[in-house]
C-alpha cells in the first residue's frame, strides 16, 4: 500500500466500532473517512487519515444525549519497532505495524476517533438548571456580621 500510494476513502458504520460505541450514548450515523498510504521526503512511511462523524455523547452538564461532529485529520508514521518511533518526524503519531506488515484500517478509525472524544462530553448549546445558577439567598443583616469568613475569629478574639 505504501509503495503503491495507495488512497481509500468510504463510509463505516459507528455501529461496527464496538470499542467506540461503548462510550456513546447511540449508535447510528456512519463515519466517513479518507485514507491515503505514501512515503515522506525522509523516506518513512506514513498514513493519513482523516475521518468525519456525528457521535452521539451524554452532556455531563445537563444529562441529555447530543450529537458531537467530530473531525479527525492526523499523520501516523508506520513503524514496525517501538525504537523507530525517535525516527519519526515532528508531527507523525507512531503506528505499530505487526510483523506480517498487515493493518485492520477499521481499527484504525476507530482508535483515531477514540481519541479525539472529549474527557467530559459538554453540549455547548446547554444551559444549567435555575437552581444551580439563582443567585444565594440574601444574608440576613439583622445579626451585623459581615460577609467576611474571618469575622467570627475576630469577634471570638476579643
């Protein structure tokens, strides 16, 4: 593939990514990738894999399912030891080779757009309930304390 510069490009169905699904509140929906196998100027081969998808994440702010398109645009140099990885150029993520030089480019996309998902998924069109962002109930001022934490100290060392 590499000797040939080879490019594949298709559509995978987020469903088949059984890893990436176990992260995802839903399912459906496919990922659209484009791959392309080639050699740099120093002669180390690569992978370029870019990958679009609509996954469909629980909002940790509002506990509600939203979708989160998701761009993957990322270089990974094909090495087969893990001591070839210092040879790589800036920029090239290492991807171990088995010794029989085969690769499953569906796992591939997958674990690149494992990657890409966020720690703590945030819809950013979701706003947080009354209740956490009402202001605090005014303290009463009857009993002449001020907001101070340190007040009460200042009162019991007298």
């Amino acid at each position: 593939m590499v000797s040939a510069r080879r490019s594949f490009q298709g559509s995978l169905p987020i469903a088949a990514m059984q890893r990436l699904g176990g992260a995802l509140a839903d399912t459906t929906g496919e990922a659209r990738f484009e791959l392309d196998f080639g050699r740099d100027e120093f002669g180390t081969a690569y992978l370029d894999v870019r990958v679009q998808a609509p996954l469909t994440l629980i909002c940790q702010r509002s506990l509600e399912p939203f979708v989160l398109p998701v761009a993957v645009d990322s270089r990974l140099g094909l090495i087969r030891d893990e001591r070839e990885e210092s040879a790589l150029p800036p920029g090239s993520e290492p991807l171990l080779v088995a010794e029989d030089g085969k690769l499953n480019l569906a796992d591939v996309i997958e674990d690149e757009l494992l990657l890409v998902l966020p720690l703590v998924p945030v819809n950013p069109d979701s706003v947080l309930p009354d209740e956490v962002v009402a202001p605090p109930p005014e303290a009463t001022s009857g009993e002449g304390r001020s907001d101070n934490p340190f007040a009460i100290l200042r009162e019991l060392k007298k």
